[in-house]
C-alpha cells in the first residue's frame, strides 16, 4: 500500500467519523443515546440538583409602550460621495546637479587575448625535480613543457601547480592561470 493509499484511507476515515457525528447531532441524540446536554451551566447546575430553573419576568406591556423616534442616519452605506482629491505631490528636492564626466578612454593598447590551451595534467618524474605540464590546443595537438620553457613558440609555463598551471605570453603580458580540464 503506497503513503498516497494511506493518506485517502485515513481521510475517508476522518470524513465517516464526521458524518456519524452529525447525524447523532441532528438527532437530538448525544454520544451515548440519551436527552442531549444541557447548553448552558446553569441548567446543568439546576438539572444536577433536580430543582425547577427559574425563569426570567418578562414584562410584555414594555412591548406596547411608546418608545422615542429614532434619530435619522448618520450614515448610508449605499450612497456613494465623489473621493477625495489626493494630496499634493510632495516637492521636489532638487538635487546638486552632476558634473560632467567623460566615459574613460581606455589608455594603452587592448590587452592580449586569452591564451588558447588546456590544462590537462601533471607529469612528475621520479627522482628528478620538477613537475611537466600537459597541455592541449583542443585540436589534438599535446605539449610538455616545465616552468621557464616556451609553448608553440609563443607561451611561456610560469609555474606549474597540482590543479593548475600559470602561463603568459613570451613578452609578459596576458598572464593567466589555466585550471586542470579533463579531455
């Protein structure tokens, strides 16, 4: 049986107990099949203690006398009044005008583009210092390279790190660190 199944049998269940409930309301019979209780403590008090409740004097001839008109409305709910106008806008404050700036000019010649190599991995050789660099073009061409040495003629390895490798161009410009890329 799945949780939804679960859930409609238990609220089947809820809504029959409801039901059952209702109809001994409406009966007139309480849970147990006997007079309904009393609504209120009084008359469960006086019910308790076998004794008459006492009822209240109701004076009828109030019921015939004349009573003072009644004042006229105030208010009708069904006439409608023109809304009010809306208050002022506020004013405004007027702020210090700004000064006019130029967009930057970019100084300089733009910088080099991104270098075009992945890293994919790590060579460390055993018993000798250093690790290698493997790097890709993403054309299928593989390079090795330590750090100082130049790749495609136009890249140099700066430094070589477990994740990741910082190359620039053989100028020294374009710095850029390549992080570890499966391929």
């Amino acid at each position: 049986m799945t949780a939804k199944t679960k859930k409609q049998l238990a609220m089947l269940g809820i809504l029959v107990g409801i039901f059952v409930a209702t109809m001994f309301v409406s009966r007139g019979e309480g849970p147990a099949g006997g007079a309904p209780p009393p609504s209120n403590r009084a008359g469960a008090q006086a019910g308790a203690a076998g004794a008459t409740p006492q009822v209240a004097d109701v004076k009828l001839e109030l019921l015939n006398a004349e009573h003072e008109e009644l004042s006229e409305p105030q208010r009708n709910l069904f006439v409608f009044k023109p809304q009010a106008p809306p208050p002022p806008p506020p004013r405004p404050v007027e702020a210090p005008r700004p000064v006019d700036i130029a967009p930057p000019v970019p100084s300089g010649p733009p910088p080099p583009p991104p270098i075009p190599l992945k890293f994919i991995g790590v060579l460390e050789r055993p018993g000798q210092p250093g690790k290698v660099a493997i790097l890709s073009d993403g054309r299928g061409g593989t390079f090795y390279a330590e750090e100082g040495q130049t790749v495609l003629g136009q890249y140099r390895v700066l430094k070589i790190g477990a994740e990741s490798a910082e190359l620039s161009y053989v100028d020294g410009r374009g710095r850029q660190t390549l992080r570890l890329s499966g391929q």
